[in-house]
C-alpha cells in the first residue's frame, strides 16, 4: 500500500478543526474556495496563503502530509505554470520564437493559476484530513437537505461524492500495488526516463480499471445487502449539533472572505 497520503483520507488527530461540526468546514471550504477563485493581486494571494497555512497550523496534521497530497499534481503545475508563460501574450517580450514567446505578464499568470491550484488542492486536503468520510457524508446530507423537496436524491448524491473522494487514495493504493508487481518481475519504473515511465505506465491502466470495477461492484453489493436507500429513511448514530466553537468559526471566516471578495472587486 503506498505510504503517501493524499486527498481523501482522513487523518486522526486532536485540533479544533477535527472537533467542528462538519457542516461548518463545509461552508467554510467552499466560502474559502470562492474567494480563492477571485483573487488576482499579489497582496491578496500573500495574504490568502498567510491564511491557508494558518489553517494547516491550527489542524495539527504534519505539513508532510499536505506535501504528499500535492505531489500527484506536480506536472499539472509544472504544465500549467509552462503553458500560461510561453502561450500568454503580453507587453513585455523576454524570449520569442515561432508562435511561442515567453512574456512577463505569462510569467505571473502561470505562477498565480498554479499557485491557485495550490491553495485549492490544500484546502481540500484540510476538509478530508480532518473530517471522517461519515461525519462528511452526513454534513453534506444536512446541508443539502431542503433540495429533497424539489425530488432530488440528496441522501443517494451526498452517498456518492463521499465515495468518489474515498476512492481517490484507493486509486492510487491499486496503482501501487500494480507497480510493485511490475517491479517483482524486473521492470522498475523509477530507474526509467519520464518518456519511458508513461509508456511503461500506459500497458498498467488496464489492469487497474479492472481492478476498481471489481471493487466498485464489491461495494455496491455490500450497500445494497443493507438495504440501502429502500424503505424508511436512514437515521444517524450521532446527531449533529453546532456549538459555539462552530458559529465563532463561521463567523471568522465569513468576515475574511467576504472582505477578501470585497477587496477583490473594488480595489484591484
């Protein structure tokens, strides 16, 4: 099993992130996210990332763990960092050559959409770290509980994104173990090229979405052997409740943002 611990995962610890109501880091993260998406000035990404790894801090999970959960992304970072600075159009020309020209304003542009993505993919990783994929499910379910009376499956949707976050480290746990295998009859594919890696990578797809078809067909009958979704409605085992903690929580967070968003839209 891969020792690398990335988004969907829950980690055990004391903070008071793991001790709110997981309706609050719902609400939060997603508030948090939004005003990510806005940003534009340095100033703001400065003091959204004071703020990210204030938040890291005061989870109490080592920051190692966050670097494993970005690790994945590096080439999507590496791209689109790439991508923006060669591709952008811009006053200031540093390097041209044929339709490619490496600008200023491309520069800033990759290092400000993947530094986007930084923060995005950390803020995730808070929300699954600290949150068990239960007390996820029901937060989500409570949330999204007056939609049921426009007909909407809410009990079935919250069932499903809290499965398609869990299968991520599944993914990836399958992929190692591919690997290995692959390692025990000769092939290592760390000792290889990054051209050769993704060839030898390719062949490897196969078996690993045979092998996640099985485990989704595995879990499906486990759901419907306990009667999932038939009959009276589910009740919980814990009973979700706000405490104080929660709305000071709220309310902090709210303040940033929305000032954030405001800064943002008037002085930017």
């Amino acid at each position: 099993m891969s020792e690398a611990i990335i988004l969907g995962q829950y980690i055990e610890k004391e903070s008071i992130l793991h001790r709110l109501d997981p309706r609050t880091k719902l609400v939060s993260m997603v508030s948090i996210m939004v005003w990510f998406v806005v940003i534009q000035s340095v100033m703001e990404y400065m003091l959204a990332t004071v703020f990210t790894f204030f938040l890291l801090f005061i989870s109490n999970v080592s920051i190692r763990y966050y670097w494993k959960s970005l690790r994945p992304i590096l080439f999507i970072l590496l791209f689109t960092a790439m991508y923006n600075a060669f591709l952008t159009k811009g006053e200031v020309v540093l390097w041209e050559w044929s339709v490619f020209h490496l600008t200023q304003e491309g520069i800033y542009q990759g290092i400000r959409f993947a530094w986007r993505i930084v923060l995005l993919i950390l803020m995730a990783s808070i929300l699954t770290f600290t949150t068990k994929p239960l007390s996820l499910t029901a937060g989500l379910e409570r949330l999204l509980k007056p939609l049921s009376r426009l007909g909407i499956p809410v009990e079935q949707f919250s069932l499903m994104v809290t499965i398609a976050i869990r299968f991520i480290p599944t993914i990836v746990s399958e992929f190692d173990r591919i690997v290995l295998a692959q390692k025990a009859r000769g092939i290592d594919v760390k000792e290889r090229s990054l051209i050769q890696r993704l060839f030898l990578y390719l062949p490897m797809l196969i078996p690993l979405l045979f092998s996640l078809i099985q485990r989704a067909e595995t879990l499906a009958e486990a759901i419907d052997s306990r009667v999932y979704g038939k009959g009276k409605n589910r009740t919980s085992y814990r009973s979700l409740q706000l405490s104080a903690a929660d709305y000071r929580g709220l309310t902090i967070v709210h303040l940033f943002v929305v000032s954030g968003v405001f800064w943002s839209i008037y002085f930017v």
